[in-house]
C-alpha cells in the first residue's frame, strides 16, 4: 500500500515559558458586552496603549497601581544612558509607548460559587468572620495564557535567540529557557535590584557553575554574554502581562462594574496567576520547502 507523503505530522515543542491567570466576576448580562469589547479590542495594541494613555493623562491609573511604581517606569527598558525627562504622566506615557501585546485570546467557563462576607453597611469593627454570611452567585471566570514565545505578536521571531543562533550558538536553547523560567518566576523585587543586573547574573553563574567545564562551557559562556539581555526581556514581558491584565482588562470590567446601582455593585475582583507555567505545544510545521530543512522550533 503506497504511503501518503504529503501528510504531516504534530511536532514535539520545547515547554514555552508562561504565566496562566484567572479573573474572577460574577456572571451578569449587563457585563457580557463590556467583557467581550474588552477582550475582542484587546488583540490590538493600539487600542491598549490609547486605554492606558487616556487613563493615565486622566490621573487614575498612576495612583491605582502605586504599589508598583516600576509598571510605569520608562527608564527600566529604554536602554538610554539619560532617564527620559518629563513630569510623572509624561514619562508614564512613554512607559506605555514601550508596550508589547502578547494576548492571543482567551477561555471563559461559569461556576457556582458561595463566599463569606460581612453584609454591607456593617462597620469594620463589627466584621469578625464569624458573623459572616454566604453568598452564593454564578462566578464567572476568564482564563488567559500569555506565552513567552508571543511576547510580540508584531514580531516574526525571536530576536534574542535568533541572533545567538545564528553566531553559532546552536544547542543553548535550553540555557535560554533556564534564564527566562529563572526570571519569571522569582516573586521577590528588591527596590534598585533589577533582575538583569550584573550582579544576578554573576549570582546565576556560580548557581551554574558546573557548566564552567570542557564539555559544557558553550552553555556557561551563552549565559555569560546573554544572562542580562535575556533577563531583561523576560522582566519586560511580565510587566506588559501586568499593564493588560490590571491596567486595562480588570479596569475596563471595573468601571462598567461601577455603573451599577450601589447596591450591585461588586467590593472585589479576583486575579489569580501562576507564574512558574510551561505549555508544550505539539504544533504542524510549514510545509517543507525546497532545499529547505523542516523547522522544529517556533
């Protein structure tokens, strides 16, 4: 029986570093439009970074992510010597010119959901827990996953790791994960300490230093001359994750939420995130062209 050449298969792809994150709402009709506007719009970039200037220039947006002053930082990422000038709104705009969209769309699933809280109008001394009462209500729940490998759906490639490759770097890939995973995942920021650092990369480097051998010094020399810029780009993904989530999604849901009467009108919404996420995508390739290897690899 003559096999079918033209078939192609699913190809194995190595774990993707990503954060998988979870909104929780309660499921009303009068916040499905909204919701949808919000996710359908936020594929472009444009649109984001127009919501998150506006919000900016209007004065709420600095002050609702205070806690973390870095979000809007422009000096973090620009790679300048001289710290962009301007007023705090005016560097908080180039903070969000520097923007990158990495949401390629999204789940949504309903449960039934009970929760324990103080009736409203009962002072805060009043609210021990266990005078609480239930409250059950349909609880709607958006899923998102933000992959590495899409942090710039304007991109084609990997600019970081192409260029590596390219100078002869051919089996540090695996270095390059470890550095991105590494990033991601540490919780810990220590004011002035960027994750990028020198410092940490010479930290990194002793944590690795049984690459620093014949057989493994390609991979110690890679992390060596890449640690810092591969760093870096991961930090700045997590930080564009966190501007769409917070800065624009929960906060376009938040003020439609805040439309309602006072009465309906929700006390929280609910982020929650996974930071030490790995997808593996079992993917088609192009199709081989001619004198052209079959591509492995994103």
């Amino acid at each position: 029986m003559p096999t079918n050449t033209d078939r192609t298969g699913y190809v194995f792809q190595p774990r993707d570093p990503s954060i998988y994150c979870e909104i929780y709402f309660p499921h009303k009709a009068a916040y499905q439009g909204a919701i949808y506007d919000a996710l359908l719009e936020g594929k472009n970039p444009d649109i984001v970074k127009g919501y998150l200037e506006k919000s900016i220039k209007e004065g709420e947006l600095i002050q609702e992510l205070s806690p973390y002053p870095h979000l809007l930082d422009p000096d973090l990422y620009s790679d300048q010597r001289e710290k962009i000038k301007g007023i705090h709104k005016a560097r908080a705009v180039e903070r969000i010119r520097q923007y990158r969209s990495s949401f390629a769309g999204w789940s949504m699933y309903t449960v039934a959901g009970v929760f324990f809280s103080a009736p409203k109008g009962t002072p805060p001394k009043a609210r021990q827990t266990q005078y609480f009462e239930p409250a059950e209500e349909l609880v709607q729940i958006l899923r998102l996953i933000f992959r590495f490998s899409r942090r710039d759906l304007d991109q084609t490639s990997d600019e970081i790791l192409t260029t590596a490759l390219s100078k002869g770097w051919k089996d540090c890939d695996d270095v390059y994960r470890i550095i991105v995973f590494r990033t991601i995942s540490r919780l810990e920021r220590v004011s002035g300490l960027n994750p990028w650092d020198e410092s940490e990369r010479d930290r990194f480097l002793v944590e690795h230093a049984h690459w620093n051998t014949p057989s493994l010094k390609r991979k110690y020399d890679f992390a060596e001359q890449y640690f810092c810029r591969i760093a870096k780009e991961a930090e700045q993904w997590l930080d564009d994750c966190s501007l769409f989530v917070f800065g624009y999604l929960v906060r376009s849901f938040g003020q439609k939420l805040l439309q309602q009467e006072e009465a309906k009108q929700e006390e929280e919404i609910w982020v929650t995130h996974f930071l030490d996420l790995s997808v593996n995508v079992t993917a088609r390739p192009q199709k081989k062209q001619k004198g052209a290897q079959l591509p492995l690899r994103e």
